[in-house]
C-alpha cells in the first residue's frame, strides 16, 4: 500500500513509500541490525592516549558558542550574586558554565560546591557523564549526579547534576544548602512545578545566607538561572533585577513545512514521514518529537520493521528511543554516531527539545503533541493528557535541526493548527496538582504556604485544596502544622498518596505486596503489547489476572517473575516488558532502603488476605474512587463524576460495588485506569477525616 503524507513545498516527483506486510520473521534480521550498534565501552586510557584525548576535550570546549563569552561569563559570576544565562540549545551553558566556575575559584572542595539542577532525570545523568568526560575524570569523583533512586555523587563531588525534586529534598537536611557555594537552575524556561518552588526557596536561603555571614563559617550563596527561551526579564525582576548574560548561538536556517491536510493518527503520519524523509533526502539524522514512552516504543518497532523492507542498495535506517525511562545503556546509543551507510532516526519526547543536544540531526519531525500534568481542583484529579504544545515549544523544537548545518523541521500540523498554539506552555504550577509541593514546602520550613514567594502564583483555590488533601492524609494537623507521618511522608521520593499508602502498609501488615504494586506502578507498564500481536499479548495476559483488578494483578505478574528467576524467554513468552519490570525491580531495592530507615519491616506479608492490600491503598487513594450507580455506571466519590473502567484494565465490563484507581484520564470519556474493586464500608475506615468532611 503506498501512502503519503503531503507536506506544503514538497517536490510532487519524490518517492512514495510503499508499505508491505511485515512478518515476524523480520525481528531476526532486526536484532542482528541492531547488534552492530554497540555502546561504547570504557577502557583504560595509556599516557599518550590520555593526553590526546585531553587535546582534544579541551579543543571542543573551545569551539563551543559559550566559549567566546568565557571571560564576560566569569567577570559577571564574580561580581553577581544572581546571575540570568540566556542563551541558545547547544551553545554550551549547562555543560560549561559549572565548569568555568570551578576554573575561576567560584566553588571548590573547600568552599563549597556547583549544584545544577534539571528537571528530567535522564539529562542530569547525560551531562554529568558528558562533563566528567570532558574533565577526564571518573563519573562519581569530581563530577557526579544524583537522582530519585539513583547516586553517583561523593564527598569529592565539585559538580553535581541533580534533579530539581533531589535539590528540594536535599532542603531538607541542610536546610541553607550549605554544601553548595553556587546553586544552577537550569532549563528555568521549563517553569516545572519543582524548579518554580526551587526560584522561591533559594531565593530565601540566599538572603538568609547573606544575613548570617561570616557565623559558623556560612558564606553567601550565588545563584545562576539558566534558560533557552526569552522570558530571561521575567526571570531577572524575581531575582531583584539580576543581570542577564546573553549567549550567542549558533544556528543554520531550518526550512519549516506544515502538511496541507490536518493528520488523524499522528504515529502514523510520523512513521509515514520518516520514509519520505528517508528515501528522499540527502545524509543527516532524523529526531522526532513524540508524546511518551508507548508512542516511542510503537513506533520504534515498526520503523526497524519497515526498514527491513528497503532496497538493498539504500542507506539502512535505525531507530533509537529516548525517554525518562530508559536505562542509561540505552541512552547511550543516541548520542554514538550511527554505524556506516546508517541513517539514524532518533524517537524522543520533549526531553530533546532544550536539555540534551544530540548530535547529527539534520531533519526534525514534530508531531505537534506532548504529555502535561493537568490538575482540575474542582473535582480533585490529577491526569496526564495530551496536548498541543505551544508555539515556542514549536521554534525550540524547529531549532533542533539547525544546529550542525541547514536542516529541515516537518510539523505534522496545519499551519492553521499551529496559528492556534498557545505562545507559552502554562507554568506547571498554575497547572496541577500542589499536594506534593505544598508537603515539600512544609517540610522545609516554610509554614504559611499562601504567602510564599511564587514567581507565578498558583491560584489560591489550588493552594486550599492541596491543603485540605495533605490534611485528609493526616499530613497535616489541624493548626495546619506538618504532622509525625507528615514528615515522614516528605521523606519518601513519592508523590504523597504514594507515601501515605507505603507508610500505612505497617498498619496492614503488608509491605511487602505495596512495596511491590507501587514499584511496578512506577514504570510505564510491565505488559508488552506489540501492535501486530494485539491479541496473543491479551491473551497471555489472562493468566495473571486477578478478580479484585488490576492492582493485584500486577502482584501476580511479579510472583510468576520472581518465581522463574526473571527469565527473559519466559518474559517473551508471556509478554512481559522485561526491561520495564527490571527498572521497577531496582526502584523496588531503593524504596526497601527507605522503609529500613524508617524502621519499617518491608518484608512484612499479608499473604492470602489481599482486601488488606486494597484497604491500604484507599488509605491515599480514598479521593480516586467511584461507586456502582443503579444504571450500572461508576460515579467518583470525590466530584459525582460518571467515569469510565479504561478498556485495559482488568477490571474493564465487571460491575462491583465500588473501585479505586490510579488515575483518570480525559480522552474522550472520563476513563480510570489502575482499577481495584473496593467495598464502600472499607471507606470511612480509611480516611475517617475526609469522609467526616464530605458528609458533615
Ligand atoms: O546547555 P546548552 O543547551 O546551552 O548546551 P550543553 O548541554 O552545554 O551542550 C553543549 C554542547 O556539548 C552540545 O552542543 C553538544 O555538542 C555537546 N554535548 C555532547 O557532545 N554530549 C553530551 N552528552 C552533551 C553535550
Ligand atoms: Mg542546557
């Protein structure tokens, strides 16, 4: 079947691509074509090597954009207690200016450290590894980075990468960051929730900071914010009129093309794309901009599916995914430069729009879409939805193919549908759900929340509601202050349903099974479903389901893995995401660690008695549940809203009396998904305050 997808300006002669079935078969040839593409492995450098390579480190630094500003960059850091960087994606900010800061005495061993914050995990753990590369110096020493789960840093440490949620809970216990001389905002253009609370917080702790000088040996703390997009004024008026540098960038002119006919199925047309593209155009790698890790792991499946069908003589083509949460060894193969005769088609989310610059990408395909955190504070309900991006989410995306040479970017939208974006994505925090930013807040000190010092404020409706569900979880007490569990609760890495739920399984004797549920529940999903096996994947999927849904099910799924050792062909054999299931099993060892110091038993086993597991879970998820209406619909105890069981679940088609889930997502119905099936009697039992609250 030929199919097309028309763009505006494009050559009416350039080749379809014709699509044939494919066949299983295929999968062999696909592996061996993938083998090729070994990550790099690391061995020891002798004395000449070592210095060329030095050389050679040092001669890239020094072509980079930044480095021109080199000077001007230090003077200002040395004169400037707050600093705003703007400065084009890939022009060398974040893995250079925490350098030059240790070159010019900023931060040391003896004085104090960089900490440089990033919102995605996978970034802070790329630039770490590139920066200690560029340092010669072992990932761990003398640059490192830590994020949820996951340490490399140690007490040589003078560059630190770390997630913005690791910086707000390292507040936590140095309350004035005193390790750190100067704290790096990065990626500010982001306005994550966390990076927005962090603007706020290192504000105070630097006054603070000031005004102790001197006492106990405290220094002042600088301050660096650090953005790719214009709005370094807004920056700067919160940080008392901070002066902004700005960086040139280097950037080679991207034709930009819309396609003529709005695209029904995004994947589709993006799969389409990439072999017109392919077949098409000269050499350069194609980046394409996907909402999340399903969209990404379909789509790479069938691109290296198709790529078996080209003609001998063609270039081959190779996609690599790029998510959160994929293990570092894969990461590493998208920045390695494609094998000979190779074209590399690099399938990423928005994480490649301004934090990791990856190099060779000539052609960009922008599916338009990305994945926001959305919070509807009337009905209490935090989802993951899918939406349009904004405009300058569109230029930052475009710029990615410009950063070596001209490039192309082709946007799988109208020109009409792009003239309707919204200029700016809304700052997360005006956006979703603050329970957890407010717990985090408290806990490190801050008691009156609504006045805090926001760069943009939440509305005062969200704020109140945040605290009213921190107060339901018994986080908070009824003078408003943090409560014993409420601080345990901030010490968990867990959004704090999650950590109300792991705390309470001490109560319900089963942390062994919650430990479980949530690690599994941290990942993506542990069931594989491949698009051309729909029905085998649903059909190996039977034998683990549970009666009482989709909790329990996941319980199963771990059990029968555990009890096979994790074999991989068993996991092939029942379509189970044996790479997923090995990430939720070492999130599984690190929230272990954290129940051990709290004095938690996370061995402890409710065995048979699983309605134990479910009651334990509606002790923080007792806001997302729902009860059977007489015309056999589910209606949400928390806002009366009719909601539907999300054909995946295993609960999807049964009627009981109630359910709990994990969330709900707004497609085109109000679908739930993570569904376990509750008794009502179960719900004043756990949460007496809020369910007093409702009725009262
Ligand atoms: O922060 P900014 O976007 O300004 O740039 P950066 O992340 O410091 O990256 C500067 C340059 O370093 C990029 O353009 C890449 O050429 C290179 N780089 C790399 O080769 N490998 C990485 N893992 C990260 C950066
Ligand atoms: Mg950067």
């Amino acid at each position: 079947m030929k199919r097309v997808v028309n763009f505006q300006e494009q050559d009416p002669s350039a080749e379809e691509w014709e699509f044939k079935d494919t066949k299983t078969e295929n999968k062999k040839r696909k592996n061996g074509h993938r083998e090729k593409f070994n990550a790099t492995t690391t061995k020891r450098l002798d004395h000449a090597e070592f210095i060329k390579k030095k050389e050679e480190m040092a001669a890239f630094r020094k072509q980079l954009p930044i480095y021109s500003g080199r000077e001007a960059i230090i003077n200002t850091l040395q004169t400037s207690d707050t600093v705003i960087v703007m400065g084009e994606t890939g022009s060398g900010k974040t893995t250079q200016i925490p350098q030059y800061l240790i070159e010019a005495g900023l931060a040391s061993s003896e004085i104090g450290s960089v900490a440089v914050t990033q919102p995605r995990r996978v970034a802070a753990v790329n630039l770490a590894k590139r920066v200690a590369e560029e340092t010669m110096t072992r990932l761990g020493s003398k640059v490192g980075y830590t994020v949820r789960f996951d340490d490399t840093s140690s007490p040589q440490t003078v560059i630190k990468y770390l997630t913005d949620g690791m910086l707000l809970r390292e507040i936590l216990s140095d309350e004035l960051l005193l390790r750190y001389k100067v704290i790096v905002l990065d990626e500010a253009h982001e306005r994550t929730l966390r990076t927005d609370m962090l603007f706020g917080m290192v504000k105070k702790i630097q006054k603070i900071r000031l005004e102790r000088q001197g006492q106990d040996g405290i220094l002042p703390l600088k301050i660096v914010i650090m953005s790719a997009t214009l709005d370094a004024e807004k920056f700067s008026e919160f940080f008392n009129n901070a002066k902004i540098l700005y960086v040139s960038g280097r950037l080679y002119p991207v034709d930009t093309m819309f396609t003529v006919e709005p695209q029904a199925d995004y994947l589709d047309a993006a799969l389409v794309s990439i072999f017109q593209i392919h077949v098409n155009n000269p050499k350069g790698d194609i980046l394409v901009f996907l909402p999340g890790q399903d969209a990404i792991e379909g789509l790479t499946t069938l691109v290296n599916e198709y790529s078996t069908q080209l003609r001998p003589t063609q270039q081959k083509l190779l996609a690599c995914p790029l998510f959160a949460a994929l293990p570092p060894s894969q990461q590493q193969k998208v920045f390695d430069p494609a094998p000979e005769n190779t074209r590399k088609v690099v399938l990423s989310t928005n994480i490649a729009e301004t934090s990791i610059t990856i190099p060779g990408i000539k052609y960009v395909i922008d599916c338009g879409l990305a994945k926001l955190r959305g919070f509807n504070p009337k009905i209490g309900v935090e989802s993951l939805l899918l939406h349009p991006i904004s405009k300058s989410s569109a230029w930052q995306r475009t710029g990615r193919a410009g950063r070596e040479a001209a490039g192309v970017c082709y946007r799988l939208y109208t020109e009409d549908a792009f003239r309707e974006l919204e200029d700016d994505t809304v700052p997360e925090i005006r956006r979703c759900n603050l329970a957890a930013a407010v717990l985090s807040l408290k806990a490190s000190g801050v008691e009156n929340v609504l006045e805090f010092d926001y760069m943009d404020r939440p509305s005062r409706a969200s704020l109140v509601r945040a605290l009213e569900e921190l107060y339901a979880l018994g986080a908070i007490d009824d003078h408003g202050n943090l409560s014993e569990l409420g601080k345990q609760m901030a010490e968990f890495p867990l959004d704090p349903t999650y950590s109300k739920v792991l705390i309470q399984s001490k109560e319900y004797g089963c942390s062994l099974e919650i430990i479980a549920i949530i690690s599994l529940l941290s990942v993506d999903s542990v069931f594989f479903t491949p698009s051309d096996k729909r029905e085998q994947a649903t059909e190996a999927r039977k034998k683990f389901l549970h009666p009482d849904g989709d909790h329990l099910t996941l319980l199963n799924v771990l059990k029968s893995y555990w009890e096979v050792k994790g074999d991989i062909e068993w996991c092939k054999e029942n379509f189970i995401n044996n790479r997923n299931i090995k990430i939720a099993m070492e999130v599984r060892d690190q929230l272990i660690r954290f129940c051990e110091r709290i004095d938690m038993d996370p061995k402890s086993s409710c065995g048979s008695d699983t309605d134990n597991v479910l009651k334990c879970f509606l002790t923080g998820f007792f806001q997302n549940t729902a009860l059977l209406q007489p015309d056999g619909s589910y209606k949400s105890v928390a806002g009366s809203q009719n909601v539907k069981i999300h054909p995946g679940s295993a609960m999807f088609g049964k009627r009981v009396e109630g359910i709990l889930y994990n969330e709900l997502v707004f497609t085109t119905k109000h679908y739930v998904r993570g569904v376990s099936a509750i008794q009502s009697a179960w719900l004043p039992l756990a949460a007496p305050k809020y369910f007093n609250n409702v009725r009262s």
